[in-house]
C-alpha cells in the first residue's frame, strides 16, 4: 500500500553534509547489514538510492544501495561475496517506514525483480517537488540546490559502479544522493502538510505501488512498438515477433536490441519472410543470423503470426483525428492549463498533457484525470466553462487573465 502523508512528530535531521553516522566504508558484512537495518527499522522514514548498470543486460544489474535515517548514512554492497541482502529486502516491506526515493521508478524496478513485490509505504520526491511548484521533472541536484542548499559533486557521476574496490570519493557522491534527501523530504512533506495537497500525490504513488507497472509481460511487449500498418497479417506478425524478442532477452538477460532491432521487426513484419533465403535479403536483419538458431526462431515466430486469425488479434486503436475546428479551442485549453498551475503552484505536466486536452476538447465527459478529482477543481471544471463559453480568456496590463462572461 502506497502512502504520501507526512509523518507525525518527525525531527528535522541535521544538514545533509552533517549527518554524524556518515560512513564513506561500505558494508559487505551481514552481521553489519541487520545491524544497520534493525536501525532503519526504529525510523519513521528512510531516504535510499540504488546505482546499477544495464547497458548490457535485461535486467538492470544492482551495484550499491545507499540508505540514511537522519543519525547514520551507508552504503550497502550487494556484489559483496556471501551477503545476504534479506534483512534490507525485508525493510523494504516494512509498512511502519516510509521509503523516500527521488524519481524512484527505476529504483523499484531492481527490488521487484528481487523479490517480485514492491516496496512500500512510498514517498517519491520529485512527483512531490511537482506538486510543490517546481516545475517538470524537477532534478535532483536542482533539489538539493534550492531546499537543501548544497550541491552535488558531479566528478563521479560516470562511474562503473560495478568495478571494485570503489574509492571514498564515490560512495560520498553516492551517499549525497539519500543525505540530501532527507532534508529534501523534510522540507517537501512539511509544504505538502501546509497546503493540503498530501492527498494529490496518491494517484501517482499508486502507479509506483502497483507491480503490474514493472511486471513486463512479453505478449504486451507489442505495444511499445510503432505500429506502422494497421493489416492484420503485419500486426500479427509483429506481435509474435516482439512477444519472442521479449523472451529472449529476459531469457538471455540481454537488451532487447542486442536480440534484434526495433527496425528488424518492422521490416520482418512487413515482408514476412517463411525462408532463410527471405532472411539474408533484409537489410535490417544482421548478416549470418539466417542460418541459426535465433534465424530458425525467427521464422518461427513469422509462420505463428500468419496462421494466426485475425479475430484473435487484440483491439488495437488510434486515436482519431481531432474534428475540424477543435484545435483553436486546444490552443486555449493549453493557455488556461498554464494560468491554472501558475495560479495553484504545480506543474503542468501533473495536471493534464496536450492529448488529454484534446479530448477534452472533443468530449465534456472525456475519460482522463483532469477531470477528476483534485485535477478537476484547480482545472477540469475550468477548461469545461471556457469550452461552453461560460468564461473567456483576456489580457490586461500584458497578463493573461479569466473573465467570466455574462449570458444573460
């Protein structure tokens, strides 16, 4: 279960930089490990971080997790031989810690795969900062800046951090990333509690909740595609394609690109060859590949898209095109969006995107979250009165401003 409130009675912790138990020596011991989490247990809240690499793998490879409470910050080493990282793992589901993270998908997405639940309560720093006014996706380090009033030290921002031994240099950088962040969430929760709006964070703490949103099924893999023909024979055979790249890389714990190309799969799906000989004259499948085993997987995949029906494919929709005369009213809905988030502090990129303005546009009862709940009262209700002319948009003194129209 997700969770956004600020924790009662919680101590302001001491700078960033200050915290007293700041240790630069990781721990590899597991006597260390449960020590340390039995620590993190006591906390309202923690602050942690992962580094990891997987421009060579499926699944990103863990490196180093960092995690601080306001009196002690160290860094953890799960490529430390014989660690058993199960009493951090059991923290992870602790539901009396709060888990603070900062952009935390990819973050949850390593413990996921490592124990096949995500962590929680949850609180993500960045979609907090957002609610809080400071723009989209507001980085890390612009964070620690303005709230924390430090910065981050960016030598060992490129370091392989599965190479071994780390130097001190490295694990403070890293360690900046969740003592930092205590401070950071103090002051974000604090704001959050003044305003009111810890609820506003829920939908999208639910969304990072939720393990269908790192659960990556192969026969779903199809729709991160662009799909490029709307034929059922190119549709099915895409399908099977990307469903068998998916299985493969996670089979091979491989990036999808290293099994095949996105640009492969388009040109297979368009040509659909049944034959090696059909393989070795496309441009996009590499030479050598249609004489073996993924070549004959391939094919394979190729002859289950043509046999497949047409009914059995699943629904695949576009959006359709705006109707004529809707785009001025989109241009004005973008203006007001921008008056409205101004107005009430948060970003935009929180409240609606350019597509959902659109069927807003087209459609009063348009199936998007700005038309509900805290969305709807700071804009939705809004957008709907300037699209059925209840309010108009003016300018005075260079500014922007709403005008209510009078229909009597």
């Amino acid at each position: 279960m997700s969770s956004s409130k600020p924790r009662q009675g919680r101590q302001r912790p001491p700078a960033a930089q200050d915290i007293p138990g700041l240790n630069v020596e990781p721990i590899t011991d597991s006597a260390a490990l449960s020590e340390f989490c039995a620590h993190l247990a006591e906390q309202p809240f923690v602050t942690i971080d992962t580094e990891f690499i997987r421009d060579r793998t499926y699944y990103p490879r863990l490196c180093l997790i960092q995690a601080a409470s306001a009196e002690r910050a160290l860094a953890i080493d799960p490529l430390a031989e014989g660690l058993d990282l199960a009493p951090f793992l059991e923290l992870m589901q602790n539901q009396s810690v709060l888990k603070v993270f900062h952009a935390a998908r990819q973050d949850l997405e390593i413990f996921y795969h490592l124990t096949g639940l995500v962590p929680g309560p949850l609180f993500d720093t960045q979609i907090a900062a957002m609610v809080c006014g400071f723009g989209e996706s507001v980085g890390y380090e612009r964070l620690v800046q303005v709230i924390a009033r430090g910065s981050v030290d960016k030598v060992s921002r490129f370091t392989d951090w599965s190479r071994r031994p780390l130097d001190d240099r490295q694990i403070r950088y890293a360690l900046n990333d969740v003592t930092y962040l205590q401070t950071i969430y103090n002051h974000l929760a604090e704001r959050l509690e003044r305003s009111g709006r810890a609820h506003w964070l829920n939908e999208e703490m639910a969304v990072l909740s939720d393990p269908a949103t790192y659960d990556l099924q192969p026969d779903a893999a199809w729709r991160r595609l662009k799909i490029r023909s709307r034929k059922p024979r190119y549709l099915a055979v895409l399908i099977e394609l990307a469903t068998w790249r998916e299985e493969e890389a996670q089979r091979r714990n491989m990036p999808r690109a290293h099994v095949l190309r996105d640009e492969g799969i388009y040109e297979l799906a368009a040509e659909c060859p049944t034959q090696p000989d059909g393989l070795r004259r496309l441009r996009a499948v590499p030479n050598g590949l249609a004489d073996g085993e993924t070549g004959r997987a391939i094919l394979a995949a190729i002859k289950r898209g043509l046999a497949r029906p047409a009914e059995d494919l699943p629904a695949y929709t576009e959006d359709a095109p705006l109707p004529k005369g809707l785009g001025p009213l989109t241009d004005l809905l973008k203006t007001l969006l921008r008056l409205s988030c101004e107005e009430h502090d948060v970003a935009q990129k929180l409240v609606a995107t350019v597509s959902e303005l659109e069927k807003i546009a087209a459609d009063d009862n348009a199936d998007v979250p700005a038309l509900r709940g805290w969305r709807r009262e700071i804009f939705g209700s809004t957008a709907l009165d300037l699209k059925h002319g209840r309010i108009g948009l003016g300018a005075r003194d260079r500014a922007v401003q709403v005008v209510r129209l009078d229909k009597s």
